[in-house]
C-alpha cells in the first residue's frame, strides 16, 4: 500500500497508478459506493504547519489527527468553528479521524447552521489531481477572491477530483460557558416552529436540536447558548422568556453535560449499536417534519429541523419513499450490498450532473481517485 | 490594457444579432445604438473603456436565457452586468460583445422569516435586500462599501465581502442557492432554502466566477435577525506595530468583534480635513464594534480596552451613545471621499496575515517615498484585507501608469508575505496579468479547466481573471488534444 509522506511522492503515486486508487485519512468514514482499487493513504502526511492565535488561522498537513488540530486550537482556547463529527461509534470503525478525511466529506456539526460548514472556515487547500499534478488554491488568509474557489469545490468531494495533501482554516475563539435551553413534550412541528423562533430572535442560538424519542417517554427540544458567561446565562433567561407556554422549559448550565449532550447530537449517538440504515436528509427546516414523516422509521432533528437524521430497516429504499421534495438525501449507515446497489448521493438533475461529471473528467481524467464513490 | 481583437465575424453581423435579440426581447430591452451602448462602456474602473455591441436588460430567467442561446449560437461574447460598479474592471466590455444587464430584475420573490431565507433576483441591490426585510428586523449581512448601489448579480460574481465579514463571512457563507443560466442557455439550479449539496458544492465554485461560469437570475441569501444593539470604540496609537499587536491581542482575547477597521496617518489626516469626525493626529486609528445586549456591549468593551490600555493608546474613546458612534465612525465611512478630495486614487485590495501588518506597512511607506506618490490606508484589519488608497493625478501625464506600477508593487508584496492579489473586488482586467505572482501555470489550468467545462467556447466574460497570453495557451492546448 503506497503511504506516502509528502506531496512530490502522492503526485508519484498518482502519476504512476495503472489502475483505480482508493483515497484514505483515517479510514473512519466509509461512505459512498465501495470502490476497488489499490489503497492510497494521506496518513503519512502530518503535522501542523502553521497556527497563528492572533491571526485565527490553522494550516496542516491532510494526515493530521483531527483530534492533533483541536488540541493545538484548544490549547489557545480557540476551535473549528464546525463542529466537526465523529462518526466511528455511528458507522463501527476504530482508527483515528484526519482533518483531511474531514474537508472530503465536508463534515459539519450542529454549530454549522450558526458558523458555516467546514467548507465555509476552509481558507485554503493543496491537493495533487488525477494528472499527478501539485495544484494550491485558496491560501492562509480568510478574505481571498482570487481566481475561482476551488477550495469550495475540493470540501466534499471524497477525494474524486484530487489527493488533498494540505488543508488551511479559518478558526474562531472557543467560549467561556455554554448553556442548553431544553423544551419537554413538543410534537415535531410545535418543536421546529420553537427552534425557528428562537433562531429568529438576537440571542445567537448555536445549536438547535429535537429528539422526538426524547427522554423518559417524552420528546426534548435543544437550543445550546455559548459565550461568555454572563452573556450565556442573559440569552437563556432571555429565550426562556420568548418561549414561555408552548411547553415545560429547563436550563442545562453545567458544562461538561452540556458538552456531552452537543457531542451526542453531533455524532448521532441515539443511533449507535441501532440496527438499520441511517440516512441524512437536508431540507428547510419547515419542511423537516414532513419528510420524517414520510421516510417513516426514526427520526432526530438537527440544525433547527433542517437535517434529519432517520434510521429505516436495512435495504429499505428511502428514496423511494420520499419521492421528489426540495433537499438531498445521502445514505450514511448500511452494508456495502446496500451501498452498491443503491446511490448514496443524492441524484442530480441532468444539466447539474453533466456539469460534475465535465469536472471530474477534467481534474481525474484517467478516472483514478474514487472512482464511482460519489455515483 | 490589452485586449483581445474584436471578432470581425461578430461585428459585421450586428443587425441580424441586434435583430435576433430584438425578437426575444421587450422593445425597449435591447440597445445598440452607439451613443446608448456608450452608457456600458466601462464599470467603476473607469480608466478603461469600450463600448459593446449591443446591450440587453431582460426581465426574467426565461428572457436570460433565449439571449444566451442566440449569442451562443451566433458566436457573441457575452459581459455579464450588475450594476457596474466593479472596481476590478469586471465588466469591462470588448467591442464584439453584448452586455447583459440585470438592472430590471430586482424582485424580491420569497420572504421566509421561518426558515431565515429570502430569494431575490439578482439585480436587487445588497443593501435592499436588507430594506426587504428590516420591518421584521432581520438583515442580509455581506455589506460591501458599495451596497447603496451594488447589485447581488455582481456580489455573487465576486464574492463580495464588507466591513463585518469577520463575525458574519462573505457572500459564498451567505449564499444559500442560485438559479444560473450557462451560456448556451441551459438553465440550472444549485442549492435552494437547505443548507449543503448533493454532489459537488457547485454553488461554492460558482460563487466569486466573476460571470465567467453562467448568468446567476436569482439567488436565495440567508437572512439573520439583528442583533440587540452594537457599539464601537475608537483607539489611537503612535505605532502601526502597536496597534496591529493590540489587534491580535484582542482577538486572541476570545473576543469576537463584527468590525475591526483600521487607518494609518494619512488616511486620518484626510478624513478629519474633510469630515471632522474629531480623530486624534496619531499614527494608527482602530474601530472595533461589538454587538449584544447593552451589558454584553458593555463586558465586551470592558475586555478591549483593558487590552487596548496595556499598549498605551493616545486615545481611548468608548461610545456611549448612537451619537457617539455615527461620530466614530463618520471619518471610516467618508475615508474614500476624502481621499478623492485630495486627488484622484486607485484603490487596492490585497489581503495579508494579520501578523504581516507592520512590515507591509512599513513597505508601502518607502514604496511611496521611491514613486513620489502618496498612499493612505484603510482596511479591514481583523481579517487582513487592506485597501490602500493611492494618490495620483489623472490630468498628468504617466502619472496613471506609476500609480499601476506601484500598485502592482504593493500586490505582489501582498503575495509575497502570504496574501493574496485581492480580498473582495475581484481580479477581473485590473489584476489579470498578476494572477502569474500567485498562481503557477498548473494551478491557474486547473481553474481554466473549470471554465472548460461550464462555457466550453470560452464566450462569458471574456478576456478577464486570467493572462491572455495563459487562457489562450490553454485553449490552444485543449483544442490540440482534441484534435
């Protein structure tokens, strides 16, 4: 297995494949069509290269520990400002999770529907294309409109249009406390209307989160608060107040609770050790409770309703039943028969699938990295 | 300025052109008469100019792309059009060309409070999309100096920032779906109401194309609620070093502010000539806003200028009122104005490390003494986009082309200190030929091979974002291999 440890010798790796590559970080999150081909791993590129506190900015090699990145970030009391997901325990994988495995499956969690995707801190990227060829875009500075955005482009992609081999972001300061406003026993629709009120008030809510199983035999509502303390403990007092009456409220301040309840949310945990396939549905959040309905099994909400994670019996086709509606749906959790036989992306309409498929002939045109990961 | 030969083909063509457009087109929609098309000679960039063919204002998505498929079949380039007020030269016409404005489609065509989007067509302006839906008290946050005038169309073309970039990001972060017609009229959507894509976030890649990849007709933006209140505070010292150190400090603080814009000597000595917002005479001048409640004003502003006090400013002033703070920041907002009362100027766009500051500064300054042209700086400091603003005099002869020079100059320092060529304008014709300063040949082909893909014949925009002699080396290339 090729493994190696710098850009001139990925470029080589590519260059000289004679036959599909299978692009791994840490191996962590197989999603996607399984694909053969011989394993190519960035695991051997580590190390940060850059952290500027001052200047909010982090640049790393692709291999590095995602859990190396937060550390450093955290030792300044910073972060990503994403979230980012952790989802062996989800998808039963060991290993340890790389901050380019991150960017190629644009791995965002609650805090995305506040502080942006991971595509939305990503600054900059180096990667080496199917030619073989070392290309850079973005770079280390967070206002940069020069040339087309391929780092966008890059987020996401899984590793079909080029081996990342350096990844550069925007971070953001960690906080002093945090907070969890919890709402009891609203149905789904009572609980997205509640999130978007809250969403649509100055209170500079983090995180918004329905679990209709809920606790105890009844459903739990979600709204997380992070700042400074006195600021944090205000906007809980201030949003217990906007959503008085529509349910009973408690408040959550105890920060390693509130810490391990996000973590929870973030890494679908009511599904760990759950039989079926899990599946996530991104639509507006009004229109979340309406497609959970309709894919049927179980639901939770993140994102103020706007993503939904269901968990279906295994093999069901979800497409199917959700027939046309105005999102994506990807398949996160299922056997490898199921991925194979299903696509796990969501189906694009044929002028935007004309567009992908130009891009992935022009950046891979041997057909080399992933192919058919993506369908 | 280069540019490339108009197509005799196209120009010879004209009336069957103007004709076809005509046909497709409400009467008054489609100008080709030579002193009206002279209206779409040149953007705010207005050093360069040349009049197109033809101009065209369609009314709809449906409008947009009839003209884009006559122009695709005819061979016609096409300059997409906001409202032209592109520093970069984005849409700079060539003689062959029709420009596409977006003037008439300024419909707001979904409010959705609940769901925090609201969906316009593209020749809104950025700042009444706020307008649309500030009853409510919610604001569309990109805020580009130029928003009184600037248009989504172009803001998405150039993935337009603003002064409060560093809380609330850019237009890409702000950009939820586009309607988007590509240049043989296809017409596609990306995105929508939801967050993220299904396949390859084409939406992010369209974002900042600078209508080179499709005509974007209608846009989703997300939309926020206002925050509480906001207040600044205004800090003076005798040193850039300082004051680019007291920056890093307060950010490093775990503070984050909406705004924090900082002027040099010259800059503050322009603006208090001109607008008397009562600045102090000192080397460097900070703003920094911060928004919440009146307490959490208040504890955030505790924070700063205890950090801002341990550096010894010359002047320490925290707002205390709305009167207080329009004053503030009356001089930061009359900045270009002041300037312009002084001279003409170009201004610039360069991002640099936050860390860089007092060294490019200090640059720029002996750049300044070596061209014997004065230079003043304003910028968005939390995020290291500079602006600076240099003096020349149009009426004097090469004083145009040393101001080009010494701009070029201070770009490719920008560069050099691990920055880039521009922050928020855009690269369009102004800095196409040192796109080479940042970009090696591989990484600019990799982009070109993008526009490959969306307009294959190489008709939208022409002649824009990358170096004549690179995009007709690759074209030539392609068209090889093809062969």
């Amino acid at each position: 297995m090729p493994s190696p440890v710098d850009e001139r010798e990925v470029s080589d790796a590519v260059a000289g494949a004679e036959g599909p590559l299978r692009i791994v970080g840490g191996g962590t999150r197989p999603v996607g069509r399984p694909v053969a081909g011989k394993v190519l791993s960035a695991k051997g590129l580590s190390g940060i290269e850059l952290y500027e506190p001052g200047a909010l900015t982090i640049v790393a090699k692709a291999g590095t520990p995602l859990a190396e990145i937060e550390a450093a970030l955290a030792s300044a009391n910073q972060r990503l400002p994403f979230e980012p997901s952790d989802m062996r325990r989800l998808l039963g994988r060991s290993g340890e999770p790389t901050i380019g495995g991150v960017v190629a499956a644009n791995a965002s969690g609650p805090r995305r529907i506040q502080a942006g995707a991971c595509r939305d801190s990503l600054i900059g990227v180096r990667f080496v294309d199917g030619r073989g060829t070392v290309l850079k875009n973005g770079g280390r500075v967070m206002k940069n409109v020069t040339g087309y955005d391929l780092v966008k482009l890059m987020a996401g992609s899984y590793g079909t249009l080029g081996v990342l081999t350096e990844v550069a972001f925007k971070v953001l300061p960690g906080v002093e406390a945090q907070a969890c406003v919890m709402i009891h026993g609203l149905s789904d629709v009572a609980a997205v209307a509640a999130m978007s009120k809250a969403f649509g008030s100055p209170f500079e809510v983090s995180g918004a989160a329905h679990s209709p199983a809920g606790e105890a035999g009844q459903s739990v509502t979600k709204l997380r608060l992070e700042g400074f303390a006195d600021s944090v403990a205000y906007r809980a007092g201030k949003l217990r107040e906007l959503l008085a009456g529509i349910g009973e409220i408690t408040i959550e301040d105890d920060p390693d609770r509130v810490k391990a309840m996000w973590r929870d949310l973030r890494d679908v945990a009511p599904f760990h050790r759950r039989e079926g396939d899990v599946w996530r549905i991104s639509v507006k959040p009004s229109d979340g409770p309406a497609i959970a309905a309709r894919a049927g099994g179980e639901a939770l909400y993140d994102w103020g309703g706007g993503l939904v994670w269901v968990l279906v019996p295994a093999g069901t086709d979800l497409r199917a039943r959700l027939g046309a509606f105005a999102g994506h749906a990807t398949l996160i959790r299922a056997s490898e028969e199921t991925r194979g036989r299903m696509s796990v992306f969501h189906p694009e309409p044929a002028p935007v699938a004309a567009l992908s498929e130009g891009l992935r002939r022009q950046f891979d045109p041997k057909g080399i990295l992933n192919p058919g990961v993506m369908g | 300025m280069q540019m490339p030969e108009p197509n005799s083909g196209v120009l010879s063509n004209k009336a069957r052109i103007v004709a076809r457009l005509r046909g497709v087109l409400a009467k008054d929609a489609v100008i080709d008469a030579p002193e009206e098309t002279r209206a779409y000679e040149c953007d705010a960039l207005t050093a360069y100019r040349c009049p197109p063919l033809a101009a065209v204002l369609p009314a709809s998505t449906e409008e947009v792309a009839a003209v884009l498929k006559i122009c695709h079949e005819e061979g016609v380039p096409v300059v997409p059009r906001g409202a032209g007020t592109s520093l970069a030269g984005g849409a700079l016409p060539t003689a062959d060309s029709v420009i596409l404005g977006v003037a008439r489609m300024t419909e707001v065509l979904d409010t959705d409070y609940a769901n925090r989007v609201i969906r316009v067509q593209t020749g809104r302006t950025n700042l009444s999309v706020t307008g649309a839906v500030e009853e409510e008290d919610f604001f569309y946050a990109p805020d580009p100096s130029s928003q009184l005038a600037c248009a989504i169309a172009g803001n998405i073309a150039m993935n337009s920032g603003g002064a409060h970039c560093l809380k609330y990001g850019v237009t890409t972060n702000n950009l939820l779906g586009v309607t988007m017609v590509l240049m043989d009229g296809t017409v596609v959507e990306l995105g929508g109401a939801h967050l993220d894509n299904a396949g390859y976030d084409l939406l992010g890649l369209v974002c900042g194309s600078e209508g080179q990849l499709g005509v974007v007709t209608e846009a989703t933006l997300r939309i926020l609620r206002k925050p509480e209140g906001a207040r600044p505070v205004l800090i003076g010292y005798d040193s850039n070093e300082v004051a680019g150190q007291c920056v890093s400090d307060i950010i490093k603080a775990g503070v984050l502010p909406v705004a924090i814009e900082f002027m040099d000597r010259p800059c503050i000595r322009a603006t208090e000539a001109f607008a008397h917002a009562g600045y102090p005479d000192c080397e460097a001048l900070l703003i920094v806003e911060v928004e919440g409640s009146e307490s959490e004003i208040d504890a955030q502003l505790g924070v700063i200028t205890q950090i801002a006090r341990k550096h010894d400013p010359v002047e320490l002033r925290e707002s205390r009122s709305a009167e207080e703070s329009a004053k503030i920041w009356l001089g930061r907002k009359s900045a270009f104005g002041a300037m312009g009362q002084i001279n003409d100027y170009m201004c610039l766009d360069g991002t640099i490390p936050v860390s860089e500051l007092p060294y490019v500064l200090r640059r720029i300054g002996e750049m300044s003494k070596d061209y014997g042209l004065g230079v003043g700086n304003v910028f968005h400091a939390g995020d290291g986009n500079m602006h600076p603003l240099i003096l020349f005099d149009a009426n004097k002869s090469g004083d145009l082309e040393k101001c080009e020079a010494f701009g070029a100059d201070i770009l490719k320092l920008c560069v050099e200190v691990g920055g880039c060529l521009t922050g928020e304008h855009g690269v369009g014709i102004e800095k196409r030929d040192l796109m080479g300063t940042q970009f090696s040949d591989a990484d600019m082909a990799a982009q070109m091979r993008v526009k490959d893909v969306f307009d294959p014949e190489w008709l939208l925009n022409p002649a824009k974002v990358f170096p004549l002699s690179a995009s007709q080396a690759h074209r030539d290339a392609e068209r090889d291999v093809a062969a």
